[in-house]
C-alpha cells in the first residue's frame, strides 16, 4: 500500500510541473483534465504527507526514550509517543478507505423515486413525509430539488412522487437510501388509537448521460394526454403530459408536473435513462458476487432498511443495527449521522473483502 502511495504522490508531483509549463496553460482542455486528475489526487496526497510526518516524528521522539532524560522529559516523551501512535494508526486506516475503489456514480446528480407500499391512505402520508424530509436534507446541503411527476392522495399524501436532486456529490450521499422504510404510529385516520405498520420504498438512481445509456427512438412509445394534478386551467386544457413506453423493458415513465409537453418529454426522458443504467448496474452487480458480500445493502429494493418509531421517537437502520432516538429531527431532514454511520460500515465492509 505504501507503494501505491508513493507512486500516487510522484504522480501529484507531475502533475504540479506540468501545469506549470506555459505551453500547457495555454491549452485549456489539456489544463483542465491536468487539473481534475490533481484533484482527484489530492485528499490522498495530503493525508499521506502527513502519515509521513508523524511516523517520522514518532521516530524521533522514540529516539529520544532511548537517551538519558529526566523523569518530567521522559513522562512527556512518552505520551508524545502514544499520541503520535494513535495518530499513525488513524492516517493509515483513513488511506486504507481512500485507497478504495470510487464509485464513478458519486459525483452524479440522482432521481429519486418513493411510492407507497403497504398500509393504504397511511402510507401515503408516510411516502410525503419521506419525500419532505429529502427536500430539506436537500436544502440543507445547497442542493436544488425538482418534483418530475406526482400522483397525490385526497389528504396530503402520495401514491407515488418522483423528483430529481441536484448538487455536489448527491449520489454518494444518497446511494445507501435506496430500500424499504417502515414506520410505526397510530395513524390520523385511525379512530381506535392502534399502531399501524406502513411501508414506503425509495429508489435513488444516478441520472444518466444521452451518451451513457443509448436510447433507440424506435424503441419507445409517446402517448400525450391531459394533465390531472395541480398546475391551474391549463392541465384541464392542453395535452401536455407526456408517457413514454420503452417497448423492449416495458418500462413506463410519466411526467406532468410541467405546463409544456417538451418540458415533460424531457424530464420523462431523464427518467427512463435513469431506469435503465441504473438496470445495467443492478445486472453487473449481480454478476459480481464478492462486491455483493462485501456492501452493507444488497441493493434490492425489497430489502428493508429502516424503521420509524412515533411512540418512541425512534429511528433504526436495520443494516447496521444502528438506532437513535431522534425521529423528528430526522424527519426534519437532518440525516447526515445515519448517512455517515451506514457509509462508513459499507466501507468498512469493502475493507474486510480486500483483506478476505
């Protein structure tokens, strides 16, 4: 490993020279690949170069034990020593995760898709509480979010939303959400004051380039027809909705949320590629089974991840066996304890596979 650190950091290097050269500057596009090649290095760079430093003070203060000092130096080069050490053993296990493989998806903008499951009318309402509670993570980190298409329920809730979550690196925030949510409450239309168990599921896809995901026009079915949601006299007049059949999946997208029928045959278009790399990925992570031994999910969508507790406040991720007893201000959108948990137990994870 310290090898490959090595080889990465002369590659830094290089890559600092070669920028500096003028006739690089004076290409933009050679500059700018230089450039995102630099940063890419960077954080491990820098972690490495301070690995570096404190072995090599933990050298010296080793070093020093082993003259004669008197009691005071010696008790303070001693705890030097154990503080340097546990400093070394942290560097190294953060550039062991950051020696991982990347996952080329993290840096993608996501759509993401919650419907309600079991538990009729209360799972609705629990699917819009989801959906509120990614809007102000959302919010909350910067990023812009875009509803492409909603099916709501007489009282506030949602059969089905889908919307699209725009920003810096949302993917690799948002990968691990992906699954079944259960919550546990009595609900609002229950009259006998029993706890009901409901379920949403979310499905969070990275969205897909035109150039990653071909798509053959003669594979698709446009059908156009009157909007049924919000949006004024409009909906009720023009066919602007837009639903798309990619005939060799079967795969049906609809949007409608937007007032002109381009607008939605675009968005709808952003969907099904989404659909269908996110498809391909589930297919080549299927083939791959130590990739699948080593993630803290398995990717289905079937599998349950975690549970909401109204009567005793409390949020449970089920892969990580993780709970916290802080449920409204997770439904507030205040996620990133959970987030970080699960990613780093998937880390983790890969780890042990590498090892293994």
């Amino acid at each position: 490993m310290l090898e490959r650190l090595e080889s990465i950091e002369k590659r830094y290097e290089e890559l600092n020279e070669l920028m500096a050269r003028p006739e690089i500057a004076l290409d933009f596009e050679k500059l700018h690949n230089l450039a995102r090649e630099r940063a890419s290095l960077e954080e491990v760079v820098t972690r490495y170069r301070e690995y570096k430093a404190t072995v090599k003070s933990l050298e010296d203060t080793q070093a020093m034990l082993n003259q004669k000092l008197d009691d005071d130096m010696a008790v303070l080069a001693k705890e030097e020593v154990e503080n340097l050490q546990g400093r070394r053993e942290r560097l190294l296990q953060e550039l062991k995760v950051a020696l991982l493989p990347k996952d080329p998806a993290d840096k993608k903008d996501v759509i993401v898709e919650i419907r309600a499951g079991a538990g009729g009318e209360e799972a609705a309402l629990f699917a819009a509480s989801i959906f509120r509670m990614y809007s102000r993570y959302a919010a909350a980190k910067g990023w812009k979010v875009d509803i492409l298409n909603s099916n709501e329920t007489g009282i506030g809730g949602f059969k089905e939303v889908i919307f699209e979550i725009k920003g810096k690196g949302v993917y690799s925030r948002l990968k691990y959400e992906s699954g079944v949510h259960r919550v546990q409450r009595v609900p609002v239309t229950e009259s006998s004051g029993r706890i009901h168990t409901s379920t949403a599921t979310v499905a969070v896809l990275p969205e897909a380039e035109e150039i990653e995901v071909a798509v053959d026009p003669n594979d698709l079915r446009v059908d156009t027809f009157r909007s049924g949601g919000a949006g004024g006299q409009n909906v009720n007049k023009v066919a602007s909705a837009v639903r798309i059949t990619h005939i060799p999946t079967g795969m049906v997208v609809v949007c409608q949320d937007e007032r002109s029928q381009l607008q939605n045959k675009i968005k709808a278009m952003a969907v099904l590629r989404a659909r269908l790399l996110d498809q391909e990925r589930q297919r080549q992570f299927q083939e791959v089974t130590d990739a699948r031994r080593s993630q803290v999910g398995t990717g289905d969508r079937s599998e349950k991840i975690r549970t909401y507790n109204f009567p005793q406040s409390r949020v449970t991720d089920h892969r990580i066996g993780l709970t916290v007893h802080n449920l409204e201000g997770i439904l507030e959108g205040n996620l990133d304890d959970i987030i970080d948990a699960v990613a780093t137990a998937d880390q983790a994870k890969q780890l042990e596979a590498k090892v293994g």
